[in-house]
C-alpha cells in the first residue's frame, strides 16, 4: 500500500457541447475514512469520477491517484479498485473467468479472483455464467473487481444498488472495514440513509462543482444547531413572543411549532418572559437526507411535477 493513496481532483472543467458538466470541480479524498459523494442527478459525479479513471479527457484541471494520473499507473487495479456500471461484464463469462481474464490483464496472480469472490460471498456462483446473475449479484462481482488488486484506494458508484438487507448490512461493514485499514474510500450513492451509517466525510457537488466538503458529524450538527420543536398551549403567543425575539417560527401541528434562530435557552427565555406556557422543548437532530436537500436546493437541475388529474 502506498504512503499516501489519496484520490485529488483539482479544478476540473469538462463540457460536452452546451453543457459544462464540470465548472472547477476540486475535492481530495482522504485514506482512513468513507467519503460519501453526492450531488442531484446532472451534478457532475460520474463524469468526475471517469475523469479519475482516464476515461474521459478534462477541457481544464486534472485529476491523481496517489499522485500520479491514473493513465500513467503500471497494473492500475494495484492501485485503485472501481465501480462504475456492474453490468459492465460479458454475460457469457463465469464470475471466476470473468475476474481471471482481469487478474491476468494486471499481472496478479489467479489465486485473487478465488479470495476476493469469497470475500463478496459469490464463491458458490463462482462457475455460474454472470449474464444470468441478479443486479445484487453483479453489484458483488463488481466490488469483487474493484478489490481483485487489493487496492489502497476503491472509487463506488452506487454500490448499494440492488442489493438485499443482508447485503447492505455487508457493504457498510466491508466499507468501514476498508476504510479502517488506512484505504482512501470514495462511495458515490442516492441512498443518504445508507451513507449516513458509513460515511465519515461528505463531498456535496452540484452544477459541475462543489457544494460543500466536510465531516459528517460536523454537518449534521450545524444543520441541528437552533432547530427546536416546541410544544405548548397557546401556540399564538409563543409565535408572537419568539418572532419578537429574533426567531423564525412555522407551525407543524395543533400545538407543536418549529423554531429556528434561537438557542433552547433563549427560546425558554423569551416564553417566560412574556408568561407563555409548554410543555416541551426539544432540540431538532438533522439526518443526512435533510442535510443533503438543504446543501442541493438552488443545484437541482431536474424538477418533475405533481400528478395531473387528467392522469389519476
């Protein structure tokens, strides 16, 4: 394993005819963590990441493995693992041949493709033709490709997709486990519930660049920080009361508001202060979902609508 196999990605532009895909994409992903990269559909995630993987030629910027482009790296699954598309696989191939012909393509012994397809639990479908596997199933052969050269940095798109309660407990704890080993981990998904119980870091991108880049516990408690559910009798004053004292403030039920604006302490301060009564008084704890629709607000660049009554 490399002293350092961290993945940067710095000031990337890419267009493709009137769209600019990226507009100064920069992050770095750190080895011993997960970093989740998420963005709207149109943000720029997977063009970054095949521009990681030499794939695709940036207009401005570049992109390095441990330093060096990956197009320059000798036997480069050694170097980092990826999973871009799982379906990117000749059906008429067994998932063993099929990770053989990688392992001989990269000089590593065949012995890998027998360790990393029990290591993904596919060891019994290991003669099976993969053009007849599950998506779940092709989502394993494609991690298992991903770690075939026992890589000190894996790039993820999507991994969760497909896979089975069972499975999705087993990809967290493979993702942690990876990244606890020192590994450089970059998982782009969808799922912020399934990101919130992995990731350590959060890469936010949108319109081609980034949103925001930070931890994940940081985030969640700057999102939560003076988001107060308030309980009480006399919801009118206390709007009134609150307001006045610098809050914003939206109702969510009969008794129930939302505050904003204003620590518990200051809250409690101003509904004594005008004799207000509640019942009580709880701090808001963010999740990963709502932080993520609040980072990507103003970069959705598809919006559906509702459902016509024509069409009901």
């Amino acid at each position: 394993m490399t002293d350092d196999p961290r993945i940067e990605v710095k000031g990337l532009r890419k267009r493709f005819g009137a769209t600019q895909a990226l507009d100064g994409m920069t992050f770095t992903v750190r080895p011993g963590r997960v970093t989740g990269f998420v963005g709207p559909n149109g943000a720029g995630k997977s063009t970054t990441m095949r521009v990681v993987l030499g794939l695709d030629a940036p207009d401005q910027g570049r992109a390095l493995v441990g330093g060096r482009p990956y197009r320059t790296l000798d036997s480069p699954l050694r170097h980092l693992g990826s999973l871009l598309d799982a379906g990117a696989l000749q059906p008429s191939r067994t998932a063993r041949n099929h990770l053989l012909w990688l392992a001989h393509s990269q000089g590593l012994p065949a012995g890998r493709a027998d360790r990393v397809l029990e290591q993904v639990g596919l060891a019994e479908a290991a003669r099976r033709r993969a053009g007849g596997f599950s998506l779940g199933m092709r989502q394993r052969l494609g991690i298992a490709a991903a770690l075939l050269g026992d890589p000190p940095a894996l790039m993820l798109d999507e991994p969760f997709n497909g896979l089975d309660p069972e499975g999705i407990l087993w990809i967290r704890g493979l993702l942690s486990s990876l990244a606890a080993q020192g590994r450089t981990v970059l998982v782009s998904s969808h799922l912020m519930s399934e990101l919130q119980d992995v990731a350590d870091h959060l890469v936010v991108v949108g319109r081609g660049r980034v949103v925001a880049d930070t931890g994940v516990p940081e985030l969640l408690a700057t999102l939560s920080a003076n988001r107060v559910t308030l309980r009480t009798s006399a919801p009118g004053a206390a709007t009134e009361a609150l307001v006045r004292a610098g809050a914003v403030v939206h109702a969510q039920g009969a008794d129930t508001l939302g505050v904003s604006g204003l620590t518990g302490e200051a809250i409690v301060t101003a509904l004594n202060a005008d004799g207000v009564p509640f019942a009580e008084l709880a701090t808001h704890r963010a999740s990963l979902e709502e932080a993520y629709l609040e980072l990507t607000r103003d970069a959705v660049q598809y919006h559906g609508t509702g459902v016509e009554e024509s069409a009901r």
